[in-house]
C-alpha cells in the first residue's frame, strides 16, 4: 500500500497513539500511524477527565485550542444504598486556577484535535485502515503490519501497539493474552443533553466550572464496580462500570444496571428532562500491576491500554495512556540516536523508563487492591454502603431515642453484618492493600 | 438475580451512527446444537444485546448494532466459542463523542 519504509508504525490514535506519534514525529523520526475508525476518536470511548500535566508534557499550550469542557472545581464521592447516598464532596477555589489541572472533555473531539497535533509535527495518519496482522520474519522479529487494505502491508524498524485495550494485534502474535474477565471492566455510558444554565444550576457550577460524581454501593449489586457522573458544557456524562468477571457470575445485564443508576432519586433530577444522544460501552482495563503484560520485543512495544496501563483506584487511564506512549517513543528516539536495532534488548530501555515513572511507581503501590476488591465485592459495593447509609440516617434522624441506644443500634448493626473479626479484618486488608 | 427494568436496549442504539459493511460479520458463532455456559452468558453481558437465542435454542449473533466494547470477544474466545475481529477500517459504530 505504501512502498517506503517507516521508523515506526504506531497502531491506533487514541491517547496512547497519539501521544507516540507526535513524540516521533516531534523528534524528526517517520512515522505511520494507523487508524481504523473513521477519523481519529470515532471509536475511543472515555468518561472522561483529562489530566493537564500529562498533556502539558506534550503539547504545552493545548490550552489555546484543545476542545475542553469544563475544568474541574470540585470532586463527589457517593456511597448508595437503594434510595439514599452518604457523600464525601471536596470543592475548592485553588481549583479555579490560571492553568487548571483536570478538566472533562469529549474524547472522540478531543482526539480529533490531538490528532490534527500529530499530522502537523509530520506523521502520515492513515484513518479507515484496521490493521489485521503483525508482519513478522523468520526470526519472530515485527517488521510490519498487514492491514485490511490493497496490498496493505508495511514495513518499519518498530511497531508501537497502542491499540487499546481489547486490541488483537498482540494476542493474535501471541506476544501477550486477551485479558481476563477478572482483568477487565465492562462499562456503558450515556451523553444525556441539557441546556448550559441547566447543568450550571443543578451542579452548582457558574462559568466553565465543571465537576466529578464518583458513586458506588448498591448501584453495582454487589459487583466490582462503579458509576459516574461528569458535567460537561451542555451534557452530562453518566455511566457504570463492573468486572466482567462478575457480570459472568450475577447474569446481570449492563444496561439494567444503567437504567436503575439514572432513576436513583440521588441521581434522577441531575438528568431530567434531557435528550440522550449517544450510547456507548467500552471495556477497562482493571488489572492493575499484576496483569501488566511482557511491553516490548523484537521491534514493537505495547503502551496505554493494551498493557493494561490503568489506576483503577484513582480512575486514572488516559494519563498513564499518553505518558506511556510519549515514554515509548523517546526510548526508540534514543535507540534511533544511536544507531542502534530495534531488538529487545534495546527497546528495554522502555521498561525501564517506564518503571521510574509514575506510571509503574503508582500501579506498584496499589497491586493488591484489585484482587481484594473482586474478592471482597459483596462488602465493599453491597453490605458497608448499605450499613453506612443506615448509621447516617440513625445519626440524623431525631424521634426522641436517646443518643446512646442509637450508636448501640449503629455499632450491632455492623457487627451483626461483619462480626468484629470480619471487620478488623477488612479494615486491616484494605490498609494493607492501600500502603 | 434480580427483577429486569424494562429497557429496550434498540432504542439507546438509536442514538448511535454506525455503517454496517453488509454481508461481512465482524463476530460469527462456532456451530452448536446446545450453547456453552460462555455463549449463555453472552445473551445477557452483550451491552448492545446482539446476541439471542434462534427457536432452535443457539446462540445468535447479529453485529449491525456492536459497539466493540469486546466484552464478547473476552468471554466467548479462549474457549473458542466466537471468532472476533474489528470491522473493517470506516465502518462500524461511529462515535461523535465518545
């Protein structure tokens, strides 16, 4: 399809793809990124939050024209039980900053854009091309990719895999495994649109001020999982997400659960009266530190998604996504330097950059959480939320008990739930699994 | 398992755009006179429910409404259940937000 050679093919334009092609290509390196939706973002699905820095690091006055929503002031957590939710709810001024630091977007906008970044530092971006197969020589070595169009192979020193998270390219080579149902969220999400003044009044929010509600409890039935709701300009963000894994084991269904999410009375008035304009649903990678696959070998490299680069308990993805791929790409720019091959032994350097990152460093410090949250998941999203909802009412509701029997009734509650073992116990393997 | 809220899963795929490369399924099922566990649970976890059951009770699977979340695609291919591959380049669901 394309007869010269490229220093790298980057397969996909997500944040992971983007974020390595335009380090390459910053870097004066040829580079051919493959996209196989329409345009770049047309099959990316996020929440989504933007981290500032990490882009900063790339683009640092993507600020002038990068299509951004709302920065954040303010973040919500929310336990629920059925008709109630006891909240945590942080709201500070710092927040209204000359360079803030999150903001919502619309990521099959915002990628657009990113992307018009990469073909302006010179990549080739090649859109409506799936690429269906690694090329590799006798040795094993990836020297291409066969794409599904005429003649469609090409050929590069190294193949970056940013091909997110269900990506087949690196299964089908078996150079790593298709994720585990435990390993993986399934999440759906609906864009509910309202006017500006609307969402302003209902967030509490004035200008481009946005914010983050971060629920989970009961909504999950007990799964491994979480909603979300996030304010957009002139639309609301609002989804939920569970292990695979235990929606294998409860057989409940995903847009169920979404449904009973929206008409939760915590929930339903934020939406009300909106028109939904789009329905979505896209798997995350859960893992953590302990489903990390091998990140490179001879002549490619796996970043973002596809080697499960996501911090499920900071909600962090699209960051680790972009710092990965940037990490990448200046890792093949040194070797590039030097005249050095693409082999593993020198595309090690990756790992090794990526592990004094941030990126590995925080993944490392939370690599039991997940398997305590699977494992644990009838607590944690079941039986405190509604314990807790329960004590708060008790707490606040005045009918002429004396204070004392209220905390018995409180403290019995738990311990009938749990037993004294069974919650020093999770408290103790929740502190564990934190530090 | 719980009661079902009513949803009609087609309408929320209504909001969606999408370009359905006619005749070429991206997702096909093995052949089977009585579905796996896997292929069962495939009819409930489908976000955009594509599978059902035919009136010979084996699982079906009609792709013009995916979203190629490839939750399927995580159940039903180590067993060799599916065969899943991405649409090809363009067509698809087309998300204009994402």
């Amino acid at each position: 399809m394309i007869e010269e050679r490229f220093d790298a093919i980057v397969v996909g334009a997500g944040m992971a793809g983007n974020a390595a092609a335009l380090t390459l290509a910053q870097r004066g390196l040829k580079v051919l990124q493959l996209e196989r939706g329409e345009y770049s973002g047309s099959k990316n699905v996020q929440g989504a939050i933007l981290y500032a820095d990490m882009l900063e690091k790339l683009i640092p006055d993507f600020r002038e024209d990068a299509p951004l929503e709302r920065h954040l002031v303010e973040q919500r957590f929310w336990m629920m039980d059925d008709r109630a939710h006891v909240g945590l709810h942080y709201r500070s001024e710092d927040f209204n900053e000359e360079r803030p630091n999150r903001y919502t977007i619309i990521r099959a906008q915002f990628d657009k854009w990113f992307s018009s970044k990469v073909r302006e530092a010179g990549a080739v971006v090649l859109c409506e091309t799936t690429v269906t197969e690694l090329v590799q020589d006798a040795y094993g070595r990836v020297i291409g990719v066969r794409t599904d169009r005429h003649d469609g192979e090409v050929h590069a020193d190294v193949v970056v895999l940013a091909e997110g998270v269900n990506g087949l390219l690196g299964t089908r080579a078996h150079l790593r495994n298709i994720p585990r149902p435990d390993n993986v969220a399934l999440a759906v999400k609906e864009m509910h649109f309202l006017p500006r003044e609307t969402i302003e009044a209902r967030f509490n929010l004035k200008g481009d001020e946005g914010t983050v509600i971060e629920a989970a409890g009961t909504i999950s039935r007990g799964m491994t999982g979480m909603g979300f709701i996030y304010a957009n300009k002139e639309c609301v963000s609002l989804g939920i997400g569970c292990l695979v894994a235990d929606f294998q084991s409860t057989g409940e269904t995903p847009y169920g659960l979404l449904e009973r999410f929206k008409t939760h009375p915590s929930v339903a008035p934020l939406i009300e009266g909106s028109e939904v304009k789009e329905y979505s649903a896209h798997l995350i990678p859960e893992g953590g530190y302990n489903a990390i696959p091998q990140l490179y070998g001879e002549g490619w490299v796996v970043v973002g998604d596809a080697a499960q680069l996501n911090n499920a308990i900071h909600r962090e993805g699209s960051n680790l996504a972009m710092t990965s791929g940037r990490i990448a790409a200046e890792a093949i720019f040194q070797i590039k330097s030097r005249r050095d091959p693409m082999t593993a032994q020198n595309l090690a350097l990756y790992k090794k950059m990526l592990d004094d990152s941030f990126v590995i460093k925080d993944l490392k410090k939370y690599k039991d959480m997940p398997q305590l949250m699977h494992i644990q998941s009838q607590n944690f999203f079941l039986t405190y939320p509604q314990l807790v909802s329960k004590a708060m009412q008790n707490f606040v509701r005045v009918d002429g008990t004396p204070k004392t029997e209220k905390e018995k009734t409180t403290l019995r509650s738990f311990v009938k739930a749990r037993s004294w073992t069974g919650l020093f116990g999770d408290a103790f393997r929740l502190a564990r699994a934190w530090r | 398992m719980t009661t079902e809220p009513s949803v009609r899963v087609e309408d929320k795929l209504f909001y969606n755009r999408y370009l359905v490369d006619a005749g070429r399924a991206h997702i096909k099922v093995r052949p089977h006179t009585a579905p796996t566990p896997a292929l069962l649970t495939l009819l409930k976890v489908c976000p955009a429910r594509c599978y059902e059951l035919n009136d010979k009770g084996q699982v079906e699977v009609t792709v013009d409404g995916c979203v190629e979340c490839g939750t399927c695609r995580v159940i039903g291919e180590p067993g060799g259940d599916i065969e899943w591959s991405y649409p090809r380049g363009g067509y698809g669901v087309l998300f204009k937000f994402g």
